[in-house]
C-alpha cells in the first residue's frame, strides 16, 4: 500500500520544522511539489531547501508539475463553481502523479505552508482522489506551524481575549461586516484589503506579509493610522515579487478601553 504525508513545514521560515515534520520528511522518498510558475519560484525554492537541510543527497526524489490555474476572474455566485473546477484539476493531477510516481510500497509527502487543516486544500484534494478508486494509498497529517499563529507571535500579541471568541474569515466575508458577537478576526485571502471599510472605527489592526521569510513586512495600528500604510508596503511588495501572502488580524477596541 502506498503511503503519503500531508507535511505542514510551517509559514516560511525553515526554523518552524517540527520534529515530528523532520521524522516525517526522513520516512519519504519522494516529494510532490505543486508550483505556481515563475512568479512563485522562490515558494518552490524554500521547500527544496527544507529537504536539502534535513535529508542526505540522494535519498530521494522531488516530482513537480505546475498547479492547475484557477479562473480568478469569477466572483459572486461563480466563485464556488470556479474553486470547485481548480479543485477538480488538481485531483486530477495528483491522481496522476500518485499513480506514476509513487510505487505501490513507497511513502511520498505533500509539503504543505502553514497547517494543512487551515485554509489549504490538498486533504480535500486526496479525499477525492480516493473517491475516485482508480489509485489506491493511505495517508496521515501532519500539523505545522500556521501563518495564523506566525502572525500573532511576531506582533507579540494573543489572539483572543479573555471570555472573547475569536473567529477566522476571508476578506470577501468581511466586506459584509464583522461577524455577529465577535471583536477580534482574523481575516485570510483578501485580494481587496476590506480592513478599509473600518478606518472610521475604533479598529487597530495586525497585519503581516511573507510572515517566517526573509521578506517579511509588519504594520500594526489603528486601520485609519496603518491602513494607507498597508496598502501601500502591498502594492509595491506584489509589484516587486509578483505574488504576495498576506494575513492579519482586525481587533475592535471595547467602549470601556480595554
């Protein structure tokens, strides 16, 4: 039976390996690495590092193949079908490479930024690619270091607050407003920088981008005094790279201040 690991290898910064990360690369000869094309090489790059840092030359092989394009250009009610056809893609690709490259007693690995259970989608991907019953293989997660908890560490501040829920969304939810009940969100996937809307409330914001690589950008604030800023250091960051991960955290400020 083939086995694969789903590996989280943290945010970026190689240091956020877990050792049970490293056990895990140690047990598999072959790593499937998804790249984007040459905006993101540098992504392939770190994940190269990584196994070159850990593992002796030779002891296995990296199989890489372009990731599926997605149809960025859908929104409204074709968002969903659009997710759901790049899904499908990738399904189809990793079926393709698990069955080819992976023989029926070789452990492979997925190297996954972040978590692999946070907003990421290669488990979804090898359900699927299980459901489809033409490769057959077990697998197992392991978690990593998220760009979540990267973010609050490297601005030193928690999370949550004291008998405060905390909740995590995406920009396009936040457009909406913030959600019922909840002062302190963390928003991921925002194209659009919705933190905006709330430069006239009472709002600070933590914001970080490349968190955990050497292009790290940090901006905290209140949303009137930082958000220029943010937008801004984005721009000229995404204009400089080609590409840019980012993620923050929006925390509405109590009426009794504290």
């Amino acid at each position: 039976m083939r086995r694969i690991h789903v590996i989280g290898i943290g945010a970026g910064d190689p240091d956020q390996l877990t050792l049970q990360a490293v056990k895990a690369l140690r047990d598999s000869g072959v790593f499937f690495v998804l790249d984007k094309g040459d905006a993101t090489s540098d992504l392939t790059r770190l994940r190269r590092e990584m196994l070159r840092t850990h593992l002796p030359e030779g002891s296995y092989r990296v199989v890489e193949a372009r990731d599926p394009e997605r149809d960025r250009r859908a929104d409204g009610a074709a968002y969903a079908p659009a997710v759901g056809d790049w899904r499908d893609a990738r399904a189809a690709l990793c079926e393709r490479l698990i069955g080819e490259e992976l023989g029926a007693d070789e452990t492979g690995a997925f190297l996954v930024w972040g978590d692999p259970a946070l907003y990421d989608g290669t488990l979804g991907v090898l359900e699927e690619v299980l459901a489809r019953g033409r490769v057959a293989f077990e697998y197992d997660v392991v978690p990593g270091i998220s760009s979540v908890s990267a973010l609050a560490a490297r601005h030193r501040t928690g999370l949550s607050r004291v008998a405060r829920p905390v909740q995590i969304t995406t920009g396009r939810r936040l457009a909406e407003g913030f959600p019922e009940g909840v002062d302190d969100v963390v928003v991921m996937l925002d194209a659009h920088q919705a933190f905006r809307a709330y430069a006239g409330q009472d709002v600070d914001i933590y914001w970080g981008a490349y968190v955990g690589t050497p292009d790290e950008i940090l901006v905290s604030g209140p949303v009137a005094e930082a958000g220029p800023r943010i937008e801004r250091l984005r721009a000229e960051a995404r204009a400089r790279k080609g590409w840019i991960m980012d993620t923050y955290l929006l925390r509405r400020r109590p009426a009794d201040g504290r």
